[in-house]
C-alpha cells in the first residue's frame, strides 16, 4: 500500500468488514482515503468513518483508484461489474490474503479460479499489459509470489502444487506456463525475462530451491513427467536453448547453463546428483586480437542415458542413445550409443551393452 502514497484521490469499494479493515490498513500508512464506494443495489450506510459513501452507479466523475475489497464468493464477478465504469487504476485485496502483503494490482486479463486455493500473505502482481491465470484445483501455499509485467503471461494449469515461499515471475514479452499436475517445492524459482520463455509440461516435478532461469529470447521446456531435484540450477542466456525429454530425472545439485547455444537431452534419461553441463557461461578472448573464441557447440544428450554421480560435460559433447557414462568423469567427446565410458577424459570402455533403471 505504500506504493499508493503518490495517488491522491483512493477510494474503497464496499463498505462492509473488509472494507473497514482496508480502510484502516490504509490510513495506518498516512495515506487519505477520499470515500467509500458501493453498488446501489444493497442498502448501506451513507456515511462512514466521517467519510461519504457514494453509489457508483450515480458518480459521473474520473476515478484515479479504486480499492476493491468485496467477500471472495463475489470478489471476480465485482471486478468485471466495475471494469465498465470510468476507473484510471484498480486496485484488488483479496480477502485470503494479510493486509498488509495482499493490496496488489491485477489486470483485466487475469482469471483467477474460484477453485484453487490461496494461501496467507501471497503476492500476485499484473499490469495491464499482462496476465496471470490460475486454473481449477491448483494449490498455491503461504507467501508465494506470481508477478508478470510488459506484455508477459503466466498460466498454470488445473492441479498444480506450489509450495510455501515460491517465485514465478515474467517480465518483458515473456512467458512462464505450467501444465497440469506440476508440483514446484519450497522456495523454488521460475523466472522469465525479455522475450523468453519456460515451459513445464504435465506432470514434472520440481523438488525444493529448484533454479530456473531463462533470459534475453531464450527458452527453457521441460516434457512430460520430468523429475529435477533439489538445489538445481538451470539457465538460459542470449538465444539459447534447454530441453529436456519425458520422463527423464534429474537428481540434486545440477548445475545447467547454455549461452547463445542449445542443451537438449532426451527422453527417459537418468542423471545422478552433482551433475554439471555448460555451454559458453564465461567468456574468452583472444589477448592479441580481442576476439571471442568461447566454444558454444550444443551438448546432445540422446534418449535412455545414464550418467553417473559428479559428471561434467562441456560444450561439445553427442553422448549417444543407451549409453552410460561412469562417476566424475569429464565428457569432452563423443560417445557411440550403447557404450560405456569412464574418466577424466573420458575414454570408451565397452560397447553393445544396455541398462536398466
């Protein structure tokens, strides 16, 4: 509500308990609040805390904000009713939500299901420019924030789980959309900037601190059913690509970054704990000519390949379908399908073989 102190003319819709306890919240941050607003269709005082209570359908003049703080079995349905009426900033407090972290701006082109659940101090932030829409039966627990600005989108689909304390975000031309039955962990982040996008498919799951990070037109896709474990961290930067096939697990502490290049890893895939992809994350010049020689070839992970635990692979690498890959090693060639391979660098150890989870 701090951010209202530059607004002069506030007025609260409804003048009922919740909006008695706006209008505390708000003059507690010594901000005025010029009236209170109600339909003339429900009988209601006309006067309140020594402020006049106005009709809206009888008020004919410009309204700079509007705080909206109806009963939430109501709450969608008024802040469609009020979008026909001459109202320059709407202002929208659900009633889940502590005050005092709930006051948020929501656009027009939000949709938010009366069949999902809100839980305490959560944060959803959209300009008019943007939307956030929250499908049926999704649960989005204490103190999560969902914020999309500048031309950006942010869907999560039926079913969804996000834990206590997560981070979505989009700004820019960007876009963070989430399929059915995804379940984020604890203090998970999922962020989208300057026209770029992350895309989980149906049924991923993301275990707690998970890191996801796509920026300046680049993207990152999860397909079906993939598991990323704990602390993981992956990013994308300046036009490049992550995609990572169904079904395909990824455990704790992976660390996953690709710049001005691509990172695809197949379907059914297992990769152990402390495993480390990168593809052009840091810089390298020539000294004499100032020429940029970083090496940003793909990484080509193909389908049903094990990688054992503290790996790392570098830019360059086509480890083929079926193929395993031994404990810290250092990948930094190719590696034929159905092969084994062990070392630092790693070197083939066997062919014609296969594994099974």
């Amino acid at each position: 509500m701090k951010n209202c102190g530059g607004i002069k003319d506030i007025y609260i819709y409804g003048a009922k308990t919740i909006g008695r306890k706006i209008y505390t919240c708000i003059e507690s941050f010594g901000i005025n609040v010029q009236g209170f607003m109600v339909s003339n269709r429900y009988d209601n005082c006309n006067m309140l805390f020594g402020k006049e209570v106005y009709r809206i359908e009888d008020y004919n003049k410009k309204i700079e904000c509007l705080v909206l703080a109806v009963n939430e079995n109501v709450l969608w349905q008024t802040r469609d009713e009020l979008l026909r009426y001459n109202i320059n900033k709407l202002i929208i407090v659900s009633p889940f939500l502590n005050l005092e972290e709930s006051i948020r701006n929501l656009s027009s082109k939000c949709k938010i299901s009366n069949k999902s659940y809100m839980g305490e101090q959560l944060q959803l932030i959209a300009d008019e420019t943007s939307s956030i829409i929250i499908d049926d039966y999704t649960i989005i627990n204490n103190r999560c924030v969902i914020k999309a600005f500048n031309n950006s989108h942010i869907h999560i689909h039926e079913g969804c789980m996000l834990d206590k304390d997560v981070l979505i975000s989009a700004d820019n031309m960007s876009e963070v959309n989430i399929n059915d039955a995804v379940s984020i962990g604890y203090k998970s982040k999922l962020v989208a900037l300057d026209n770029s996008l992350v895309n989980i498919k149906s049924k991923c799951k993301l275990l707690e601190q998970s890191n996801i990070t796509s920026r300046k037109k680049s993207d990152i896709l999860f397909k079906e059913e993939v598991l990323l474990g704990r602390y993981g961290i992956i990013s994308t930067y300046n036009s490049a690509k992550i995609n990572i096939g169904t079904k395909t697990t990824i455990y704790d502490y992976v660390y996953m970054v690709s710049e001005k290049s691509n990172i695809t890893i197949g379907k059914e895939c297992m990769l152990s704990y402390y495993i480390k992809l990168s593809v052009g994350s840091h810089r390298i010049k020539n000294i004499k000519t100032k020429e940029e020689i970083t090496k940003r070839v793909p990484i080509v992970i193909g389908n049903n390949v094990w990688i054992g635990i503290d790996v790392t692979i570098l830019s360059g690498c086509n480890i083929e379908d079926g193929s395993i890959v031994g404990a810290a090693s250092v990948v930094n060639n190719n590696i034929p399908e159905n092969s084994t391979c062990a070392g630092n660098t790693a070197k083939v150890l066997r062919n014609e073989v296969e594994w099974i989870r």
